[in-house]
C-alpha cells in the first residue's frame, strides 16, 4: 500500500491542501440566531433613523430643512425593511415596527397639521383630523393583516425563498392597492357624502400605488438576496474560494 505524501512536520500533504493560506483567515459562519439578531438591529436601527427624520422634516427650518432630502432616502427603505420583517421575523415583532413607524408618522402629521392651523391663526377642521388619523392608520392595519398574517401562513408551508419571496411582494402590493381605494373612500365619505365613480377611483389608486410598488419591490428584491446569501452560507464559501 502506498504510503501518503507527508509535508516536513509530518502532517499528510491533502491536509496541509485544504489549510487556508497564512495570515488569511476564512470568515466564520453566522449561525441562524446571529444572524436573525443582526437583521434586527439593523432594521431597528433604520426604522428608528427614518422616523427620527420625518420628525425633523417635519419641525425643523434653516440649514435642518435640509434633512428632508436624506429623510426621503431612508424612507424608501422603510417598507422593504418592513416586507423583510415580515417574512423573516415573528409577527409580534412586524406588527410592533409596523405601528411605532406608520403610527408614529400619523400622530406626527396630525400634530403638525394642528400646530399649522394654530399658527396661521385659522382652525383645523375636524374632518382633515379624522382624515389624517384614519388614512394614516390604514397602512399599518392593512400590512398586519396582509403582509404579516399572509407571511405567517406561508412560512408554516413553505421555506423556499422563491415562494416566500414572491408572497411578499404580492401580498405588500395588495395591502398597497386596498389601502389607495380605502383612502379615496375616506376622502369621498368626509367631504363628498360617500360618492365617487369606480372606474376613476381605480385609476388614481393604480396610478399612486404603482410608483409605491415598483419602487418598494426592487428594493425589497434587493434585500432579500442579500438575506439569502448570508443565510445559506455564501459569505463563508467566498472566504474560503479567497483563501484557497
């Protein structure tokens, strides 16, 4: 029997193959629950960075208004951050992030609007309050019934990231579409005494929450590959091609 190539410490020369160079360490594998931990702070991290910002867009002047441009920004990342929770995080955890951003940002306008009217010496109609409050409050109720519970369901079926994937972006533009026309219905019941037609009230709730959609789709596309490579080991494998 032939015997194994042995290296000049004794140690077999396959061993010795599959060693990464010197002074290049290979990555280390997060398991499930560091990496869940890490999502959730940054998530938490960019949700409480975004309302902090509305919140100085919304009382700020001088050179502070100019944190209205970065708040547009992160505001965009706001609702994948969301459809990431939703399909990789309880539903205690989604519904809680889901009322302290989209809540908080409706108490935001209505105080503000409150102030305004205040200011400008002129009152602030009861109706524009309840419109705030109640189209406000619309998304988050709409993306814990839809995206949270939807998400919920189809995690106890399937675990494919293809389905989950697609489950969320079908189920956040649903919640997005519904909460448009609930909007109009709000608007149209306030000051219109409940009537609209149909076909132009379907017109201008595609052509608000088709920007919404596209826009929060690619991001959240963007997200979610980036959570499945980590989660299915990539950052390891390219630490280890690196050091080979």
């Amino acid at each position: 029997m032939p015997r194994p190539v042995r290296g000049i410490d004794g140690r077999p020369a396959a061993f010795l193959a599959d060693r990464p160079a010197a002074g290049r360490a290979v990555p280390r594998r997060l398991s499930e629950k560091e990496l869940a931990s890490l999502e959730w702070k940054g998530i938490c991290v960019l949700l409480v960075l975004a309302f902090v910002f509305y919140l100085l867009r919304l009382f700020a002047s001088g050179w502070l208004a100019a944190a209205a441009l970065l708040t547009d920004w992160l505001w965009v990342l706001v609702l994948p951050a969301l459809m990431l929770l939703a399909v990789r995080f309880s539903f205690g955890r989604f519904t809680a992030a889901c009322l302290l951003v989209y809540g908080g940002q409706t108490v935001l306008d209505a105080v503000f609007s409150l102030v305004s009217g205040l200011r400008t010496g002129g009152g602030v109609g009861v109706g524009s309050l309840l419109y705030v409050g109640l189209s406000g409050l619309l998304l988050p109720l709409l993306f814990i019934v839809l995206p949270g519970m939807g998400m919920q369901f189809l995690r106890m079926r399937w675990k494919g990231p293809a389905v989950l994937g697609a489950g969320a972006l079908l189920l956040t533009a649903a919640a997005l579409l519904l909460g448009q026309l609930l909007q109009i219905w709000i608007a149209a019941s306030l000051y219109s005494g409940g009537g609209f037609g149909l076909s132009s009230a379907l017109r201008y709730m595609w052509k608000n929450a088709a920007g919404d959609i596209l826009q929060s789709g690619a991001v959240f596309l963007v997200f979610f590959l980036v959570d499945v490579f980590l989660r299915s080991g990539g950052l390891e494998r390219l630490g280890r091609k690196q050091a080979a």
